[in-house]
RNA sequence: GGCGGGUUGGCGGAGAGGUUACGCACCGGAUUGCAAAUCCGUGAAGACCGGUUCGAUUCCGGUACCCGCCUCCA
C-alpha cells in the first residue's frame, strides 16, 4: 500500500494520509462562483485536486473514492452581472458553468463524482441554520441571521488568527446589527431586484460559506476526509464552514485534512485586471497553449509554493511534451506508472519531483506514458495541439498533405544536396536548410541522408512555399 | 497593525542532517561538408548573521528583501 502524506494546514503539518472509511474516501474542493470564465488561477485548484484524486483512484480504487466540488451560483456577483446585462441569472450560471466544463476538461481535470449548485441546497443550508440558531450559534436580527463567533472559542485556528487580532486590524465590517464585528452572515434579505427564497426570517439568500457546509455535510457527511482550496480561502471562507460545520454537527469532526494551494502569479507579478495581466484559461487556449502544457507548467511547481506562471516556462513545457509525445507516438502504455513517480505523488503531492522522474523515463516510453497519465499528462486524445501553431496561428494553414509536402520536399533536398557534395559547393543548401530552419522545421542532415521534421513552432505555410520554391 | 508563505547553481525547480536531484541553457568530446539530432562528459547553488551538531543548503533563532491573506478573489 502505498503511504500517502499530506500537509494538513489545520495542523500545519504533514501527516500520514489515513481516510476515515478507505471504502469510501471522502474529499470536497470550494468551486467557483459561475459568473465569469475561469481565470488562470481558479485552474491551480482543480489540477491539485485532480492529481490527488488520480492518486486516491489508484490507491483505493476508482469506486472508493468520492470527490465533489461546487458551483456557486448564487452570488451578488452574479447579480450584478444580471442587472448589468439585463439576462436571467440561470442563464448566465448555466452559460459559465459550460464553460468551466470546457476549460477544465481541456486541462486532462476529470469530472468530480459530484457537482452540486448552492441553489440545489437552499433546503439544507436553511435546516443546519435552525441547527445553528437552535444550538445558540447564530441569532436572527433586521432579517439577517448571523454566526456568533463568539459561541464557537476554536474560530480562528485553522487560520491561525485570534478574533481579538482581527478586530484590532480594523477590516471588518462594521454593522449595527452585530454583536460581534467578526459575526458573519449565515442569511441575509433579499428584495424585488435580487434572488431569494422564502424562509423562517423572511424573503431572502444565503450568505457564501453556509453553502458548502450544507452541501458538504448532504453528499459526504458530517466528518470526511480532505477539503481544500486556494490559500486564500483558508480565511474568512473556510473559518467560517468549520464554526458552522462543527456547530451544527459537534459528533462530525468536519474535514480531517485541510490542503491549501498557494497562489499563482505572472511573470512574477500578482494576476489582476489592473495590471493588465489577467486572463483566463480560454484564453490560453485560444492562443494555442495546450490545455496539457498548461498542466505541465502547473503541476512543475509545487502546489503548496507560489506558482509564476510566464512564457519562458508555457514554452519550455510545450517543447518537453512535444519531445515526450514523440516518444510515445503508437506506444501503448504499461500496465502500471513506475513506483517512483507514484512515491513523488504521494509525498504530499510532489508534482515536480514526478515530473523529474518521467525525465528519467525517456528510455522507456510504454512507462513514460503510463507515468505521465498518471498525472493527467499525454492522456489519449490531448494531442490536437501538436497539428496547432503555439503562436503563429495565422500563419500556418491546416494543410491536409504537409506529410507529403515534407516527403517530397525531403527527397528534392537529397538531391540538392548530392550535386553540392559533388560540386564542394554548399552555398545554395546552407541557404534552404536556414530557411526551413528558419520556418521551424528541423533539418537533420546524416549520412543516411536527410530527415525533416515538424516542430512545435513550424510555419507549415512558409515550409510549403520553400517547397514549391525548388519544385518539390 | 495581525497572520502566513518564499529566498537553492545562468534560468526553472525538488528531495534529503553527511553520498549525482531533475529540466532548460552553457561548455568539452564523439558525430557532421557545416549544422541539427543523438550519445558521452565537465563546470556551476542554497539571501545574510548567529546557534545546535563530528558535520547543515537541510534543524533552531535573528536580520534583510519579496509575495499573499486579513475586502463573499482559487
């Protein structure tokens, strides 16, 4: 069996993995808020969560493993950007929602067993705030039903703050009705212009964190395994779900693993919309970055180090995975991904040192291939990217007979290239290999003879007009 | 102000208290009409200051710098 260890933020510790039930490993990752497409970072998340879940698969088996992640798709966010475009919030939950599929599937990510919309649960969330006001940890006021911290002394561990800190930094807002600056809102009013649900405190919509503790506690129960999530989370969000977890169920222990991503950056700057470095995972993939080279660059830092995602690096990997694709071209995979990169997995999910491990791999690529799946790498299917541009798109056509273009464009080079060793003149060859080189095709030039091969940045429009240029 | 993370060779990026990380780049060799590709090989590190230790880049303390969170942003 193989020996999983986990950095648990809750004891900030890494600890042996041990499930609650390995009949049925029990993990939930917060979603995203369905309004927008998913930008680079919200990917961070998923992919962690993917490879973890990958590893459970094998560890435990396919059938012992549960895994959900949320949409949240009530949100004021969302309700803003109803009333900015006058559509249906349905509509726009269920357009982003698609979306997010799409992104993520590009990414290798499998599907969680389950995906559960706050919307589904509005009957959960309002039964454990009864539990809550019932067990004395949230009151009702003006509508509002708010969460007493004060009630639950252990808030603040997870994020290792104290309540007395926090309100001495001031951030807080301060509303008359609390009793405590740091109480949160479990259920707020709503009115004509906003979303709602009838309730024991009136007309109204439920505050963010009590979502995933209802929908944790319906599809996994009161005590499971793993819950994560960016590290930004960690405070007020997952605070906020165990005070409300833990209260309203104290037999649960709530989540027994709490696994925190650190935060992506780009080009060593922080991704924001002000800086103008902000963009989404579409729109990697619109410019012709592999979903699986995007995974590459990802799962190349460590989950819990900050991630700087830049150029150099989308580049450096688009060319690995070429050179890794090549090698598993008609491979069929072994049976089982080498130990090593199972063992690298399992040390608390070192993607990096798999990633140093499948290098070692390229002698045998039937165990590359396995490896690399492995990790949601070279999967069946991903390698339409190799037929794209990476930059270029526009330049390059798709051009149906490019094989039989570098055929003949091979053969006409061989000749070219006898009359000049015959002739001692290289002058005319050197200036059509520097052109296909030039076009990002790789000129290979051995005694045996010539070989050209596609790149990952070849301009298969130029390469066909230096073709027809020496009549090949 | 409070809390947390980071600082490794030219770049990226891991593990481990003592033995090659790994990748890219570079350099040397084989090979080549010249290259490319491939193979072999060399060099190169752990912010700074202390402490623990026979021995620390790896543990502890401090300093500097960078970053994040504390604002329903993963």
């Amino acid at each position: 069996m193989v020996a999983i260890r986990l950095t648990n933020t809750r004891t900030r510790q890494k600890e042996a993995f041990q499930p609650l039930d390995t009949q049925n490993v029990r993990l939930y990752l917060c979603g995203p808020t369905v309004y927008e497409r998913a930008h680079l970072g919200n990917a961070r998340p998923v992919l962690v969560f993917d490879v973890l879940v990958r590893l459970l698969h094998h560890v435990y088996g396919d059938a012992h493993v549960t895994y959900v992640r949320n949409f949240t798709d009530v949100d004021d966010k969302i309700n803003a950007r109803a009333a900015e475009t006058g559509r249906p919030i349905r509509d726009i939950t269920d357009e982003t929602i698609g979306w997010y599929h799409d992104d993520m599937d590009a990414l290798g990510a499998l599907r969680p067993d389950h995906e559960p919309r706050a919307t589904d649960y509005i009957a959960q969330m309002i039964t454990m705030i009864e539990q809550l006001i019932r067990r004395g940890n949230a009151y009702d006021v003006e509508g509002h039903v708010l969460f007493d911290v004060r009630s639950f002394p252990q808030y603040g561990r997870l994020s290792g703050r104290s309540v007395d800190d926090m309100i001495a930094g001031a951030r807080v807002e301060v509303a008359p009705y609390k009793r405590d600056p740091m109480d949160f809102v479990l259920w707020k009013p709503s009115d004509d212009t906003t979303p709602g649900w009838d309730s024991p405190w009136g007309y109204g919509r439920p505050g963010w964190h009590i979502e995933c503790s209802a929908m944790s506690e319906a599809l996994l129960g009161a005590s499971f395994d793993i819950h994560g999530g960016g590290i930004d989370l960690q405070f007020p969000h997952h605070e906020n779900e165990v005070a409300q977890s833990c209260c309203a169920h104290p037999e649960g222990s709530f989540a027994n693993v709490w696994l925190h991503n650190e935060m992506l950056q780009v080009e060593g700057k922080k991704m924001s919309k002000s800086l103008g470095n902000f963009f989404t995972v579409r729109d990697l993939l619109d410019r012709g970055v592999a979903g699986e080279v995007i995974r590459f660059v990802m799962l190349s830092t460590h989950y819990r180090k900050p991630m700087d995602w830049t150029e150099a690096k989308a580049n450096e990997a688009r060319d690995t995975m070429w050179q890794w694709r090549l090698l598993v071209k008609d491979v069929e995979p072994a049976p089982a991904p080498s130990p090593e990169v199972v063992e690298a997995v399992a040390n608390d999910l070192n993607t990096p040192g798999a990633i140093a491990v499948l290098h070692k791999l390229k002698d045998d690529p039937a165990l590359l291939l396995a490896s690399a799946r492995f990790i949601g790498l070279l999967l069946d299917g991903d390698d339409g990217w190799m037929r794209q541009d990476f930059e270029v798109l526009d330049e390059r056509a798709d051009y149906q007979g490019f094989d039989e273009v570098l055929a003949r464009l091979q053969s006409r080079l061989t000749e070219i290239r006898l009359q000049a060793m015959a002739s001692k003149d290289f002058a005319e060859l050197d200036r059509l290999k520097s052109a296909l080189t030039e076009a990002g095709l790789e000129v290979r030039m051995s005694k045996a003879g010539i070989e050209l091969f596609e790149g990952p940045a070849t301009l298969q429009k130029r390469v066909v007009e230096l073709a027809g240029d020496i009549g090949a």
